[in-house]
C-alpha cells in the first residue's frame, strides 16, 4: 500500500513549528518531501514568505531543496479550472445538509485565501488535506477529499513530545 500525501495549509506549518522543535519538524517534512508525500501550494509559499518565523525559513528551504513539493497551479493539468470551480462553489458559503457555513472567503485573508487551492490539490493530486480551518473542512467533506488537523498529522508522521524522563 502506498503511503499517504500530505498538503499543508499555512496554519498548519505554522502550528507544527509552535509545538515541536524547529530542527525535528524540519527532518520530518524534509523526509516527507524525500519521499515525495508533501505537497505545498504556491499560495501557502507565498504566504509564509511574508512572515518572518521559522516556518518562513523552512518552507524556504524545502522549496530550495524539493522544489516538486511546490505546486504550481499552472504547472498541473486541469488544476486551474478545479480551482476555480472550488472557488465559485465554496467562496461564498459552503452548504453541508441544512446548514449553511461561512465560504473560503469569509476568512481574514478575503478573496485572497488558499482555501481553494488546497481542496483543488488534495483533490486533483490525491492527497489528504491538513488543515483546522472549518470552511477548508467542510468543502473537502463534500469534495470527498481526506482532511485532518495539525496535530493528527504530526502523530501520523511520528513527530512528537521531547522525553522528559
């Protein structure tokens, strides 16, 4: 069985170098661009290159060094147009059942957000979705796309806790 994909959205990289050390988290997503199980889309690359942390610096050198882990939108056949069907469908609000949910772009970031393109990438690349935002969630529940939080990424890729003892 082949191991799983991963697309991390900026929240999530910047979580994980919160909770965990820099140099561990580093060899950890740099094995899994080794092994060609991550994918970054241009807009999380760009988003971080604005900040000035250390999730910057390892995006940076990710991209340097795996420069495939960076997902051109243009580059991937058909992915320009699944995001801008993401984007028309679940910009304004995302409907599950009943319920009506605030869409990608009620966020901060506006018409701006990366929501659509990490949806369009886990689906078109087949990858599992990392993310805890709820709009992010609920488009990849429609969209049947796997999704799951920061913290149930780092347990899947075996980052964890310094022994105290």
């Amino acid at each position: 069985m082949a191991k799983e994909c991963y697309v991390l959205d900026t929240s999530a990289m910047v979580d994980l170098h919160d909770h965990f050390r820099v140099t561990s988290v580093r060899k950890t997503l740099g094995r899994l661009c080794r092994e060609n199980r991550l994918r970054l889309p241009e807009g999380v690359k760009r988003e971080l290159g604005r900040k000035t942390d250390q999730a910057r610096k390892t995006v940076g050198e990710l991209a340097k060094q795996y420069p495939g882990c960076v997902v051109l939108i243009q580059a991937v056949p058909n992915l320009g147009g699944e995001l801008a069907r993401m984007e028309q469908t679940y910009g304004q609000e995302i409907r599950v059942g009943n319920r009506r949910y605030p869409g990608f772009w009620k966020s901060r970031s506006g018409h701006k957000a990366i929501d659509g393109q990490l949806v369009s990438v886990g689906k078109r690349l087949a990858c599992t979705v990392v993310s805890d935002d709820r709009a992010v969630r609920m488009a990849c529940l429609l969209e049947n796309v796997p999704c799951i939080g920061w913290a149930e990424f780092a347990r899947q890729v075996g980052l964890s806790q310094p022994t105290l003892f």
